[in-house]
C-alpha cells in the first residue's frame, strides 16, 4: 500500500532528536511559557521574514485570536464582514462565525482553486473590515492584487498560512504577505508538532502583544487582565518538538517539490486535470490536488491498486449543516471543486519507487 502519509515514518526521520528535546523539557521541570515557546516564536518568525510570532494552541485560534484583537483595536464591531474563499477547510470560515462576524463568501479561480482576486471587489460593503486569503494547498494566494484592493477600502489582510509554511510569493513567505496571518502546526501539516499546536506571525507589535495576552487569559501581567481573554498557549514539548523539525523544513518541502514535479512532468492521461503552478518557489505542496469528473471511480481504482487518496475537502462549506444559512446559495465553482478533487499522496518519506508506481497505475487509468 502507498499510504496517502505516513506521520509514522515521517517522524521517525528526526526520532533520536526528538526524544532528546522531549527528555529535556521533562528533566527542566517547565511546561508552559518557558525557552522552547520562545525560541520557536524566534525562530518561525526569523524563517516567516516577520519581526513577531506568537505560539497559540491551533490554527483555527491563531486565526480566531487575530480577528478577536482587531476587534479589541476597536477595528473590527460585530456583525462586521470578512471576506474569505468559498473553497477552504471549515476552520477559516469558523474563525470569523465565532468572533460574530459575517463570512461572505467568494469562489475561486477554478485553476489554482484559490480566491479569485478579480471576484472580491464587488463583494466589499461598507460593513467589509478583513479580506482572509487562504494560501490553499500550500500555493500562495495573488496577494498583489488582494493587498491593493485591501488599501483601496482600508481592510486589513489576514492570511490563512495553515497549508502554506515556507511557501514564497516574490521575495517574501507565507505569514509576511499581509497584516496578520495563522498558522497551524496539526502533526499533518508540512511543519507538524506530535500534537496541536498554532501561531500568528506580524510586523505589528501592538497587535502581537494584544494576541499574546489573549491567549493567557487577558492578560500581559501575572493577576492583571486587560482582556476578557482565553487560554490557547503553545506548551513546551510541542514547541521543542516544531525546535527540532523547523530545521528540517525547508528540506521537506524541497522532496515534495520533487516529487510534485515528477508527478507534473509524468502524468500523462487526459481524463485528468493536474495542478496549476505560478511559480515553482510559490507551492509548497501540502496537497497535490488532481481533478477529474469520475473522482469516485478513479479513488476506487486507485485503492484497488493499493494506493490511498484523500479528498479535501468533500463538501463545501456552504452546503455544511453547520451553516444552514447557506444551504440555498450557489457557489458553482467551489461546488465543482468539491465534486472532482482528490489529494495524491505526497511527503518527504515518499520514495522514488512509489511515485513511479504510482503514476504508472495512474496512466493506465481509462
Ligand atoms: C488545518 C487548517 C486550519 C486549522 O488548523 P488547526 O491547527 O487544525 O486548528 C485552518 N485553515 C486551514 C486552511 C487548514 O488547513
């Protein structure tokens, strides 16, 4: 079997290190708050090109903590607009819901299925605060046009950089494309820990130091709480844990980047769609999305011949229980995205032997 990931074998690659960084929290008798958090917010936002990041204790709150600050700004009121992609994971539309505001929805350009820059202009209203560009799959959004349109109408810029850790667009990374942006560390993510774990990266201090005490009850000082706050703190194992793998990032998304462009250069059988690179320093490949109007059928066929997929996401967020306010509205490209995509297996364990089997089934596929 060609698993679609193999967290096993993944972090196997760095185990000795990472019992070493694990064995050291333990023996240092220091869980929360201590050296590991701050010399990874150093360190992430050193590789991210920010001045600050701020370990949280996920990436649904990394994005919820940004919106929740802005609002202590007094930026961003209730019943506010966001702007954000019709086609993304559920958690960037939960972030906006639970801060009381408004998700409106905007479809993707059907070739890279990122937001379509050319279809937010007219969504903006005189309630628009944010625009939420989600860096999806681990390609970078067209952030030119999206940070023009966010100076034209004074929006702030808030990036969903969960799929996107390392991924460039011009001379600058996922998480220093905008104001603000939230990054999750979920163990399948390119930069996992061995458990949850988040951040939000910023060139602005006063908005970073807002975050850092939201995510301690409110509060900058021990016992005094500016803020009616929560507790989502990234712990001390799980940042010696991103210690040890942030190191070896670069070279992760360097063998996806491989095997990626294998894929790319090999796949060769029309009934399907590969995926739309601008640039080859722009993807990061979190996720190497194909589509095909037999989705169903080619997962099967391929699952016959031993090789897991995955679709993400399989329904839309507009057609989720969850929000039923939306259950009558059309989304047609989001809703032929959800209909036709499936995830390739693609990781840095992945060895030459299985991409080749793999795209020899896939090419016999009629
Ligand atoms: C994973 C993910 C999140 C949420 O991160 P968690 O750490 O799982 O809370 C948000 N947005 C996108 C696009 C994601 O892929």
């Amino acid at each position: 079997m060609i698993p679609f990931l193999d967290l096993k074998s993944l972090n196997a690659q760095y185990r000795n290190e990472l019992i070493e960084a694990c064995t050291k929290v333990i023996d240092s008798g220091w869980y929360v708050q201590g050296n590991e958090c701050n010399e990874f917010e150093k360190e992430f936002a050193q590789y991210c090109g920010t001045k600050y990041a701020v370990g949280v204790a996920n990436g649904l709150d990394a994005l919820i903590l940004i919106l929740r600050a802005y609002k202590e700004l007094g930026f961003i009121n209730n019943g506010d607009e966001v702007i954000v992609p019709s086609n993304t994971y559920i958690a960037s539309i939960l972030a906006i819901s639970q801060n009381d505001l408004v998700p409106v929805l905007v479809e993707p350009d059907l070739n890279t299925y990122l937001i379509d820059s050319n279809k937010i202009e007219e969504k903006i209203t005189s309630k628009t605060k944010a625009i939420m560009p989600v860096h999806l799959y681990g390609q970078t959004c067209d952030m030119d046009k999206i940070n023009e349109i966010a100076k034209k109408y004074n929006l702030k810029v808030i990036e969903d950089s969960a799929q996107a850790h390392g991924a460039y667009y011009k001379d600058k990374r996922a998480g220093n494309l905008g104001d603000a942006s939230g990054f999750s560390f979920y163990p399948g993510k390119n930069l996992g820990a061995l458990g949850d774990g988040g951040a939000v990266t910023t060139n602005d201090e006063e908005l970073s130091d807002i975050i850092r005490a939201l995510g301690n009850y409110g509060s900058h000082k021990k016992y005094e709480n500016l803020y009616k706050g929560v507790n989502s703190r990234l712990d001390e194992i799980q940042s010696a844990m991103l210690n040890v793998k942030l190191r070896y990032l670069d070279n992760e998304i360097e063998k996806r980047r491989e095997i990626a462009n294998y894929y790319l250069n090999n796949i060769k059988n029309d009934k399907l769609i590969l995926p739309n690179v601008r640039k080859d320093d722009n993807h990061v490949w979190h996720l190497f999305v194909i589509r095909t109007d037999k989705r169903d059928e080619l997962q099967k066929y391929l699952l016959d011949n031993n090789i897991q997929t995955l679709i993400h996401y399989p329904i839309a967020p507009h057609k989720q229980d969850a929000y039923k306010e939306w259950c009558n509205d059309k989304y047609l490209v989001s809703e032929q995205i959800h209909k036709e995509v499936l995830s390739l297996p693609i990781s840095g364990v992945q060895n030459l032997e299985q991409t080749e089997k793999l795209v020899e089934v896939i090419n016999n596929y009629e």
